[in-house]
C-alpha cells in the first residue's frame, strides 16, 4: 500500500488517498484514533467511480469516524480509472438497452454484469483489507458497508474478519449468489427502497429469506434508488456500532 496524498478535514479526521498496485484507495481515520487505541474499521462498498461517488462515500466515512470508527474504500475493476473490461462494457449496454426498452434483465445479462465482478473484486477488497489491518491506528473487528450487494456477500461469507455488515438491496443479483447468500451468519442490516426502479423487489426479498444469519433485519422504506431516508441511514450506523465497538 502506497499513500499518494494526505489531508486533515475540518472535523479531524485525516483523509489519505492510496494505491494497492494499480487499484486506488481511500482510507478516513478519526482523530482519536492511535497504535494504542486502534479504531475499528468499516469498508465502504459502493458501485463504481470512486471520484463520482467520492461526495457520498466521504459523508458515509466522516459519519463513521464520529463513532470512533475507520473506513475505506477502494475502486472497483473496470470503474473510475481503472483499465476498461469489455465483457463488462457490453454486460452493462445489454442491461440497458432490456432496461430502456422495459424488458426484463434476463439470468445472462445479470451473470455476465455480476459474476466477474465479484470474482475480481473480493480478492482485490481481501488484499486491501490485508494491507489496512497492518497499519498503525487500524484495527478489527471489521464491517461492510453498502455497495454492489453481491459483492458483500461474497465478503461475507469468503473473510471471517468480517464481523457484520449492511447491504443494500439495490442491484441485480444472480442466482448463484443468490444460492451463495444461505452461507451468510454474520450480523445483517438490509435497507430495500420499496420503489427502487432498477431493482427487482421480489428478489430482494428472497434474498434476505435466504441469508443464513440468526441476526438480521430487513428495514424497507418507500421510494426511489436514491431517495434512502436519513434515518435508515442511522439505524444502519447504529446497527455497525453495537456490532463491532
């Protein structure tokens, strides 16, 4: 892991911007946090583009790092910078166009988006989560945070680090992830949006039937993809806090 920049908001919490090879990086670390007190670490999940979500991602990181908590990210293969895929490119136009034209995303569409991705990019969260852990300041236990779903399910059933995790039910899902999601035990907090355009709420629903945990709770509310309440948003901090402090 190679720093690139670093910097000390205005409410503390320093904010450096790094590079695991070629995958960038960003990793929030509160003020309170020291070798002697190392601050529990969350992993912020997100879509792709990590400079067009960076407004998001750094409120989510700065919220976390008033609970005395550390968080990073990194960017996903075939987003922001980062090399282009071209089954990925056109996984991604044939969704569109079933999307456009109000046909439904059928299984191969979702395989081909989906799988890769998750086959690429667990291994590159897991090194990344390797390299954060050794350093000084930064300690378990380990949440995930939003993101392409199948991805976090994949982490939570790969890396025993993680200790519990809130997912959002917002993108498409293949059924081998789906089948994957009853290996699931960790502590879960699944936020729906009711209205979500761009999600099957039936899957989402089977999705959390699926996950094996004895702890986990499904808050849906109404409205759009982007239209999360702030106060689902707190219950799912409140719900990492009493987790992993």
């Amino acid at each position: 892991m190679h720093f690139t920049s670093e910097r000390r908001l205005d409410d503390g919490v320093l904010e450096r911007r790094f590079t695991l090879g070629d995958i960038p990086g960003i990793l929030w670390t509160p003020a309170s946090a020291s070798a002697s007190e190392p601050a529990p670490l969350i992993l912020l999940g997100h879509p792709g583009g990590l400079d067009k979500m960076y407004p998001r991602l750094a409120g989510r990181a700065r919220h976390s790092a008033a609970d005395g908590f550390a968080a990073a990210t990194i960017e996903l293969p075939g987003s922001g910078n980062r090399p282009r895929r071209a089954a990925l490119e056109q996984a991604r136009a044939d969704m569109r166009r079933a999307v456009e034209a109000g046909e439904p995303v059928g299984d191969e569409i979702v395989d081909a988006l989906v799988l890769p991705l998750v086959e690429e990019s667990v291994p590159e969260w897991r090194a990344a989560l390797d390299a954060l852990l050794s350093l000084p300041g930064i300690g378990g236990p380990v949440g995930y945070s939003g993101g392409v779903i199948s991805i976090g399910i994949r982490m939570a059933v790969a890396d025993p680090r993680i200790s519990a995790a809130v997912l959002f039910a917002g993108s498409f899902v293949p059924r081998a992830v789906l089948e994957e999601a009853r290996q699931v035990t960790i502590p879960l907090h699944v936020l729906l949006q009711w209205d979500d355009e761009g999600n099957d709420r039936q899957v989402a629903l089977d999705l959390f039937d699926a996950f094996g945990s004895k702890e986990k709770t499904l808050q849906a509310n109404m409205g759009g993809h982007t239209g999360v309440p702030r106060f689902a948003g707190e219950a799912a901090a409140q719900f990492l806090a009493r987790h992993l402090k």
